[in-house]
C-alpha cells in the first residue's frame, strides 16, 4: 500500500504537542509496516528536533511553493503519484483529490470553537473554514481523546459518529521515563536561574494555556512565609497573544519568583521536569494534554484544571481544580507540597496512569486505521 503524509510541520521552528505527535507516529511506521511505501511531503528544511526518522520504506519529498501549498503543490504531487491512502495529521486536506484516494484528518482540539476570542481573527477564519472543510469531505476522522470526538459532533452534528475514530496519544518515553541526575538538574537549574523548590509549567504562552490564573495562584501561595523558597517555573515559547502573560509577570509582586526560560529543548525538559515539586497544567482546553504524561512517568505530583481531556487522561492520578478559581488552585498546591503522603499516592498513580498510553499504540492503531 502506499500511504502519503503531510509532515510540513516538521519544519516549523516553534515545537508543539501536534508536531510531536507527528514526529513519534514517523518514527513507527516504517518499523510497524515495511511493505507498505510512504511519502511523506514537506515545504522547506525539517527542524533539526523534528527530523523524521528514516527507513527504507520513506520516500521524503521536499517540495517548496509560495503560497497555498497544500491546496496546490501538495495537491499536484498526489495526482501524479496516486497514493491509496492521504493522512492529514492537521485540520486540513486539499480540496480536490483523487476519488480512488482515502483521505483521513487528524482534529486535535476544537479550541477555536469555545474561545474565539484567544485567537487573531485572521487565523479564527481560516480554522473556520479548514477545519469545517476537512470534518466534512474526508472519509475518516481520528480524534486525539474522547472530548474531541465529543466536541466534533457537538459542532458538526452532520457528522456520522462512525466515520470518527478516538486514538489517544502517547508520550516520549526515552527524554522523560529516566531516574533523576542531580548534577545535570543542577547544570540546568542554574543555566535558567532556578534556585530552590519549583513548581513547573511546560506548553505555549498564550491565552487558552490559562497561565494568568497560575500566577494569581502563585501570587497567593507566596503570601505565607513558608513557601519563600519556592519559584514558578513557565517554560515555552511565546504564542499568539502572549502580551497580557508577560503584562502580569512583569506587575506581579511575585516577579522576580517567576521564571520564564522561552524553549526548552527536550534533553532539558526531562532535566527540569525530574526536578519540579508540581507539575501544573490549568489550561481551559486541551484536545489531549501530553505534558500531564510526561509529569506521571517523570514521577511529579501534577494539579491540573478540570475540564475538556484532561480528566479522560489524568484520570485519578491527578489534583484538579474549577479552571479560572486561583483560590482552589492555590489550595491544591498547599497540599502538594505539605504532604509527602500525598505526593508519593500522587506520583504512584500517575505511573500506573501513564502505562495505558504509549506512541507505540498510538502509532499501531493509526496505521490499522488508515488502511482499514
């Protein structure tokens, strides 16, 4: 069979869960299925964290082009190579395709929908549009969790139930699932500044992630004395709509308590994750949430918001907390970080949670999927 992949985000500079997710399900299939051929399509020079494995079955096709690039340059290479199946990992497919041709979309969030106003109105039309394009004409849907194929049918009700297929994502085991190293936690701690106690955010800079509700939270915590040692660590890059994060920080009695090292790469991030006291992840919605994975097999207690995915994939293993009350989450991290107790049920449970999900799987089912 002979499969084609869209895997032009792979060169984008900024690294994000749905690049990562396209990373790891190429560096499976070549292994899970070496009869088959895959073409895999991209616009300019893969980034260096996000160059795709390679086998003997991958056909990498560079193919630049100004403008409109999966509606055009992408669109003519399928016609000349008439692959069997196209997978879209993104909410996108061309609007003229190969009849003979299976084309199936991965929709990872359905963001946009419940908060246009955390997204520039450019962008807001488009995702609009593409997304509304891509659930309607392709022949299959793969939903990262059980809330986006909710969410799916919610705001497509047109859509047959049938035609979407839930597959969970996974997370890297080989940067996270290691036992800690003070001296290389400490080489990194103080390239960032990072002294004492942390608790540790790890996503985009940008409105959804709910970032202004953690700090108010941390704002409050830093009101007793006791926790005068502990800092908040907000790493990432900066996303659409960041100036209001860095407004707050910066008016923040807690400002020089707040650190903000910008992108991590991921020999650090399993460092900084290893060291946190918390993770916590408040954002308002998340198609999934891999850094709630990463958090369990790091072994670090995670508080996260109560809402969209996040209970489907924390399950118990989680404290969670009504998503714009700082008070609760304040409270919640009290908890943490007074009980050893608790921390240690906490980080028990978040590695048997973690256990049911891998990219392995993820990959397995996906391909079952884009050749059924």
């Amino acid at each position: 069979m002979k499969i084609a992949i869209q895997a032009a985000d792979l060169d984008w500079a900024r690294i994000d869960g749905t690049r990562v997710y396209i990373l790891n399900m190429l560096k499976y299939f070549g292994q899970l299925d070496p009869k088959s051929q895959f073409l895999i399509y991209h616009k300019k020079n893969f980034n260096p964290e996000l160059t795709p494995a390679s086998f003997s079955n991958y056909k990498i096709w560079k193919i630049p082009f100004p403008f409109f690039w999966t509606q055009i340059r992408l669109c003519l290479s399928l016609f000349w190579e008439k692959p069997d199946v196209l997978w879209m990992p993104m909410h996108n497919i061309p609007l003229f395709r190969n009849k003979k041709m299976k084309t199936v979309v991965t929709i990872h969030d359905l963001a946009f929908k419940y908060f246009p106003d955390h997204f520039r109105a450019g962008d807001l039309l488009k995702l609009n549009l593409l997304v509304g394009w891509a659930v309607r004409r392709s022949d299959g849907i793969i939903a990262i969790s059980e809330a986006t194929k909710y969410d799916i049918l919610k705001f497509y009700p047109k859509i047959e139930e049938n035609k979407i297929k839930v597959i969970n994502h996974g997370f890297d085991k080989e940067v996270f699932d290691k036992d800690r190293n003070p001296e290389k936690e400490q080489e990194i701690r103080n390239k960032f500044n990072i002294r004492g106690r942390y608790i540790f955010y790890i996503g985009a800079l940008q409105p959804r992630k709910n970032l202004k509700t953690l700090i108010s939270a941390f704002e409050e915590l830093k009101k007793e004395e006791k926790y005068n040692d502990v800092k908040l660590v907000l790493a990432g890059e900066k996303a659409w709509l960041w100036k209001e994060i860095f407004s707050q920080i910066e008016n923040s009695p807690a400002k020089l308590e707040i650190i903000t090292p910008g992108k991590i790469k991921f020999a650090d991030l399993g460092h900084l994750m290893r060291g946190a006291e918390i993770f916590c992840f408040p954002s308002l919605y998340e198609g999934f949430g891999i850094p709630v994975l990463e958090a369990f097999i790091s072994r670090v207690p995670v508080i996260c918001a109560n809402n969209s995915s996040l209970p489907e994939v924390a399950g118990e293993a989680a404290l969670y907390f009504a998503p714009k009350n700082h008070l609760e989450l304040s409270s919640q991290i009290k908890k943490v970080l007074d009980s050893p107790k608790l921390r240690q049920d906490l980080i028990s449970k978040g590695l048997l949670q973690a256990r049911k999900f891998s990219w392995e799987k993820c990959a397995k089912e996906t391909l079952e999927y884009l050749k059924s």
